[in-house]
C-alpha cells in the first residue's frame, strides 16, 4: 500500500534498517530472555546488551558506563530535567526553540514555583545569545538547549553556551536535547562541554520505544523510575534488548557512513530548493544554514493543513512542523521566529533520509510548487 509513498518527514521517525528489523526480530521471537537471569541464554542476552551499550558510547565519544538506556527522547529530556532539578533554589534556564519534551518539563517547573527563564531565538531559530547571556546569573543551576531544532533544523553552538553557563556557575548542570543532530553532524560529546545529552532510536532508522541519556561521569540525577537496579541503579525495569540491540546495529552502519550522508543531504536540500525557486513564487526558507537534511519553508497565500493533505493524496509525505504538536494550527517556534502572518500559516517541514532519490526529491518539489500554485488560484476565485 505505501511502496510508491514518497516520504519527507523523517524528522517524525524514520524507516529501519534492515539489519535493525532483523536484530527486533530476532531478539523477540528467538533470544527473548530476560537480561537479568542467571542462565546461559540470559547471561547472553546480558552480553549483547553490554557491546550495545559501548557501540553507542562509541559513537557519542563517551564512556559505556556513561550511556543509560530509556525508552526514547521524551523520557530522556524529562529524566535529565526533572533528574537535575532537585528544589527550587536557583535558576533554571532553557529556550522558546525547544521540543515540546522540554518546553513543557520547564512550563511545569514554572507552574512549581521554580525560576524559569526562556531564552528568545532568532530569525533561524537558534537561541538568541546575547539575551541568553542575560538570563545568566551566579546561582542558574540548570540550562537545557537544544542542539538542532526539530523545525528549522537550526543547529545551536552547544559548545559556547556550556561554556557561558560554566563562566556564570561552574556547578551548573547542562543538558542538550541531540534528537535531531545525532548522527546529522559530526560531534563527539566531551567537546561539548556538556553533562546530559539526549538520542532517540527511531529518528536513526532503530525501532520506537528505545532512547538513551548521556549523563556524564560524576553528574548525579534524581531517579524517575524506581525499582530494580538496571541502568547502573539509573532506571529500573527490564531492558530491553531487541530494540536496544536493533538501536546499535543502526548507529553502527550510520556513523560509518556519517560523512557521505551529510554530503548526500545537502545534494539533495540544494536540488529540491532550485527546483522549487524555478515552479512556485513567495516562499520563505525559514534558516539557511541548518542541518542539511531539513528544510521549513512558509509559502505565501496556503494554508499548510490543506496542503499537507492534498500532498498525502499524491502520495507525497511532509510535515507541518514537529509531529508532537502537529494539531497546533500556528507553529510556537516560527511565531517566536518572528515569520510573518502572510507566510506562517501555509509552513512545512521537509526532511530527508538516504533512502530518498534524487528523482523523489525533485518530483516532490514539482508537485509542492504545483499543488501550492493551484491552491492560489482557488483562493482567489
């Protein structure tokens, strides 16, 4: 039914390798044992969990002790937040870019009573530093920022917020949400200057459900889930193995790769851009200098749920934004990005894989431009 889709929003999730679906597979219907027994085939499952754990620390540029397992970016991001954020003595700090899996944590701790500060953003969506600067003050004890924006693909200088946060208190403990740019741009954690970091499985080709949390050696957090001692004492319950085993066969094939995709992305971001100037007037390319898989753009005189829609009736797949709050009729971080009326209601989001042609690409601008240009014309009738 869906083999001729010709999908752009791998933002939301994104297809499986095939040797992910395979490790899934395998570990649900042959090695299914529970990691935690004493017998031979448990104490193998155990194994396997344990080189998943050091491949995906290898990839991060961090140790394996430091990697905790969870069952995504949601409960990552509230685990780092809510873990961190003990009492409500001191300021916490974060951006009005961020995932909704950030922005509401803080909005809770708000509504606690706690002194949360949001740092504005710019025209791209990244945070706005000489006013984040100024929500700086000796006694901020937690800042949380995005590392590329779910939206515009806007990516933020990690490194230097770090590094102003640690000029303000060097106890402050700092989180970065890395959904989107783990695996999109070559980074290692130590040279962020960072405590927590967040990955997800599914935004990677591994399965949903699987996440990890980067919490850097010596950081203590507050447990969110209490029980057994899985995790190194940090969450308890069963793993589990299939997808955490399906999460590092997929990390292990893309960051090989992770150059010639990057390469491969932008080929295919100037294409579908060229080729959308060439068939369709008054849109905006809301940031320029993002991650390369991702384009947002507002076009003039649509509206982005019409769009969308007569899209998916071709068979042609975008977002209007981030999945999580794709039933938001106007965009928070576009608003907040300062995109005008005229364009800001007719948004989407396109984002790629390498699974996606050349030819898929091109055929999807066409018929964006198209599908846009006869929706004017209705319009103005």
């Amino acid at each position: 039914m869906y083999e001729d889709v010709i999908y752009l929003d791998n933002c939301a999730t994104t297809r499986l390798l095939h040797q992910a679906a395979h490790a899934l597979a395998f570990y649900g219907s042959h090695k299914y044992f529970n990691p935690s027994a004493l017998y031979r085939g448990a104490v193998d499952v155990y194994k396997d969990v344990v080189e998943a754990r050091k491949t995906i620390a290898w990839c991060l540029g961090c140790g394996e002790e430091e990697i905790i397992f969870t069952s995504g970016g949601s409960e990552s991001n509230n685990t780092a937040i809510f873990g961190s954020v003990r009492n409500k003595k001191g300021r916490v700090i974060t951006s009005l870019g961020e995932h909704m899996s950030v922005y509401a944590p803080f909005n809770e701790l708000k509504s606690r009573g706690f002194d949360v500060q949001f740092a504005r953003i710019d025209k791209c969506g990244r945070v706005d530093i000489e006013h984040f600067k100024s929500l700086l003050s000796p006694d901020t004890v937690f800042v949380s920022a995005i590392h590329a924006s779910n939206e515009t693909g806007a990516v933020n200088d990690i490194g230097l917020i770090s590094r102003l946060c640690k000029q303000a208190n060097p106890d402050c403990v700092i989180h970065a949400d890395g959904t989107q740019a783990f695996l999109k741009a070559e980074f290692e954690v130590g040279s962020l200057g960072i405590d927590l970091y967040t990955i997800s499985g599914h935004k990677v080709h591994a399965p949903k459900g699987i996440g990890a949390l980067y919490v850097r050696k010596g950081v203590k957090i507050n447990l969110l889930v209490y029980g057994a001692s899985q995790e190194y004492g940090m969450r308890a319950g069963t793993e589990n193995a299939g997808a955490i085993c399906a999460f590092a066969a997929a990390v292990r094939i893309l960051h090989g790769d992770i150059r010639q995709r990057i390469a491969y992305y932008r080929k295919l971001r100037e294409l579908f851009i060229s080729t959308l100037k060439k068939n369709l007037g008054d849109f905006l390319i809301n940031c320029e200098e993002g991650l390369p898989n991702i384009i947002s753009l507002s076009i003039a005189g649509v509206k982005s749920e019409i769009l969308i829609q007569m899209l998916s009736d071709k068979g042609i797949y975008v977002a209007s934004g981030s999945a999580c709050s794709s039933r938001q009729k106007v965009s928070r971080v576009l608003k907040e990005m300062g995109v005008g009326q005229k364009y800001i209601e007719g948004s989407i989001r396109v984002s790629f894989s390498q699974f996606n042609t050349e030819e898929e690409v091109q055929l999807a601008a066409e018929a964006i431009a198209d599908t846009a240009n006869r929706l004017r014309k209705m319009i103005r009738k």
